[in-house]
C-alpha cells in the first residue's frame, strides 16, 4: 500500500518489482486492498491508476479508531508539509 501511496500510477508490474514477488502476487494484493476498500481502481486510458482511500478506518482490536492516512503519514508515504496544508484549509 506504502508504494502505491507513492506512486498512484504505478503498473502492476512496478508494484510486483517493487515487493519482489509475482504479478500474479501483485493483483492479489491489490485485489485484496480493493475489496477491503482502502484502494480504489480508476481506468485511465490502457492503465489503471490507484487512489488510497485515506479516510478509511484501520481494522484494529484495540478500539482505537485510527485511519489508513495516519498509518501512511506515519510511514511517510506523504509529504509532511503537503499534509500539513492539507489539515490547516
């Protein structure tokens, strides 16, 4: 999720070099994150672009509600300046 936060654009086959597994594997994964809600697939011409759905909550035993942008955040899959603006507007 992290790679496709960097790079929204990226094939398949970017994400599967990336991870170091199968494009088969990649779908996978990005089928899975799909289906879960927190990636959505936008057709853009023969490609497809991924947008994370940062407002989605994380799935978490503990009860604390915290969402997949605080985790990317955190991760730093965004730039912090960027992200800042974002919460002062």
């Amino acid at each position: 999720m992290l790679f496709i936060a960097r790079q929204p654009d990226a094939r398949l086959r970017d994400v599967a070099s990336a991870l170091d597994v199968t494009e088969r594997t990649a779908y996978a994964i990005v089928a899975d994150l799909t289906e879960a809600g927190y990636v959505v697939k936008e057709r853009d011409g023969r490609r497809n672009r991924y947008h994370i759905q940062r407002h989605q909550p994380l799935r978490d035993d503990i009860g604390r509600k915290r969402s997949l942008g605080e985790l990317l955040d955190l991760l730093g899959a965004t730039d912090p300046r960027r992200t800042a603006r974002r919460r002062r507007t």
